[in-house]
C-alpha cells in the first residue's frame, strides 16, 4: 500500500519556491523563511501569484511530487506532474470506454450511486447522533428520497437521466443541509449552493475543499496510470480534470461536507477566517486558508476502515485506493467498479 507522505501548503500570496540541493525553500521578500527536505513531501500546493524556480518544477516532476499552484481564492490554475506512470495499454482502454456512451454509463452510475448513497448516510448519522437538536422527520423525509433515487440510478441507461436522477438527489440534500449547521448559525448560514463566486463564508469552504479534493483525486489517478483530463461522467473540456471530477463525486459528502461542518460544528474556524469582496464574493482569507489547510491534513490522517477492500486506511489514502480499483476495472479484472459507500 502506498505510504501517505505531508503536503506543503504555501498559503502567503507572495511567498516564492526554489531549490537548494534536496530542499525546497520559501522566501518572502528575497528573505527565506523556511525549507523542507523534498524527500518528505507527496506534494505542494501554492497560493502565491510569485510562483516557483524551474529547478524546483524540475526536481518535482523528477521525484513525481506534484507542484499545485492555486489561486488566493482557491481556484485551480496549473500543475507540474512527473513522468506518467502505467502503460499505454491502459490509456488506451479508458479512452475506447470514454468513446462508448454505453459503457461510460455503466462506470458512471456506480460514481453517482456512491454519491446518492452517501449523502443519504451523512443526513441518517446526523439523525443518529443529534435527533433532539434537528426536525427528524424532515430529514427522514429526505432520507427515504435518496433511498428510493437509489435503485432508479441502478437501474439508469441514459446520460441525461442520470444528470437528472444526480440533480433531484442534490437539491434535496442541499435544502437541509443548513439544519446541520448546529453552532454559530449566525455566521455560518446555508441557503442553497452558489459558487463562482462563492457568496457566503459556508459555500467558500465547500468551493475550497473541493477544489482541494478534485486535485487529491487527479493526483490519485496519475499515479496509477489514468489520465485524469478523460472522463465517464462529466465532459471533456479543455483543462477540465474530467475524470477526478468524476472521482471525486462519492467522496463530496462523507470527505468535504462532513470536514466543513465539523470546522463550524467544532467552532475551529469563526467568522474572522473570511473577507467579503466588493462583488459580494466571499473567500477564505490568509489565516483562515492556514486554519483550513492545518485541519485538512489532519483530516487526511484520520483512520477508517476500507469497505471494498476490508483494510484498515487513511482517509488521504482513499483516491488513491478508489482510483487503484478503477483502473483495475478497465483493465478487466473487476466485474464492475465498486464505488466508496460510507456509514
């Protein structure tokens, strides 16, 4: 099993990356402020608009340890990646199965199943764990919509219909998910999801956890041989990391949504974290970015156990694994993709 290693988040708008021997070194203000052996990092991830010295894309895609350069708000501009691991054979496959509307439908219900059935399970822990603070029958309610989106997403054959059945199942659990906001609801309000900009401090940690999430899965899939740019589900579109957007679909709820209400349910993170721009936009700012990121890695080294493959894991671990079994089914040695169903 491959060995989870520390990602380096760069938080500071202004801080550059370069090389020095093994290490990478930050600056600030041509001062430096920090280094960190390359040996210990799977990746880094860059919030600055400095940038980094070719040495260090150089010596990144050497080592494969991916070079992620995001924008101050959390938008996904560019990565370095190594040399591609797997074989052509592979590719090959998964770009004849993406050619195939029958075959990619196949792989894409079990994406969307696995979503359905977890945002079913995260609204029936929250009726577990806190029934005498939220309207249970509402949430039931929702529940048994899910439930029942279920087995017409099982037995779905046609694209648009399963856009249709994946949207009806987000708008229901979208429309209570404010009532699991169970602390400091008077800054931390959900009224429906909006992004591009996100417009209020809830939806910028979601925008933002998934961004990271989409990246986590993309690496994932580059490591064991796919190319994350061709997708089942979503649509090829230039620069569009189609299939870790596939991916990354069974794990929005029980990884992002449930990290997101933990940092506001726990109160780690408050109002203080976010700035408003003119536009109305909200984001995470410097501190909160930090916050945010120190919390992730934490999460990332959460045990769990495995459903499919029955192992004891870190939650980091798990596009790597998911995407392990993907690759697995295309090359034929799984009857079907099984896709990450959490209780």
């Amino acid at each position: 099993m491959k060995r989870i290693l520390n990602t380096l988040y760069i938080t500071g708008t202004n801080r550059y990356l370069s090389l020095d021997g093994e290490n990478v070194v930050v600056s600030e203000n041509q001062e430096e402020i920090g280094r960190i052996p390359l040996h210990n990092l799977q990746g880094i991830i860059t919030f600055g608009y400095t940038g980094a010295s070719p040495a260090l894309m150089g010596e990144c895609a050497a080592r494969n340890i991916d070079l992620t350069f995001m924008s101050g708000h959390g938008r996904f501009l560019a990565r370095v990646t190594g040399e591609v691991k797997g074989n052509v054979i592979l590719r090959k496959q998964q770009y004849h199965i993406s050619e195939d509307i029958e075959k990619s439908i196949h792989i894409a219900r079990n994406f969307i199943f696995g979503k359905v059935y977890n945002t079913k399970w995260v609204v029936e822990r929250a009726i577990r764990d806190y029934s005498l603070r939220l309207d249970v029958n509402q949430l039931k309610e929702k529940s048994n919509f899910l439930q029942n989106s279920l087995a017409k997403i099982r037995e779905c054959g046609y694209a648009q219909q399963l856009l249709g059945l994946e949207g009806e199942a987000a708008t229901v659990y979208f429309s209570i998910f404010d009532q699991l906001i169970l602390q400091q609801k008077d800054v931390f309000v959900f009224h429906g999801r909006n992004k591009r900009p996100p417009l209020d401090n809830v939806n910028a940690m979601l925008s933002f956890a998934y961004s990271l999430l989409a990246g986590m899965c993309a690496s994932a899939l580059e490591g064991v041989g796919l190319d994350s740019y061709v997708g089942f589900y979503h649509k090829d579109r230039p620069g569009r990391i189609s299939l870790a957007l596939d991916l990354m679909e069974e794990l929005r709820s029980v990884f992002a949504d449930r990290f997101v209400l933990t940092l506001i349910n726990k109160k780690i993170i408050d109002e203080t974290g976010f700035i408003q721009k003119e536009n109305g936009a909200v984001y995470l700012n410097e501190d909160g970015r930090r916050l945010f990121l120190k919390q992730w890695q934490n999460k990332k080294q959460e045990v769990i156990k495995h459903p499919f493959i029955d192992e004891r894991i870190e939650w980091g671990m798990v596009p790597h694994v998911q995407a392990l079994l993907l690759a697995r089914y295309i090359r034929g040695d799984l009857d079907e993709y099984p896709p990450f169903l959490w209780k």
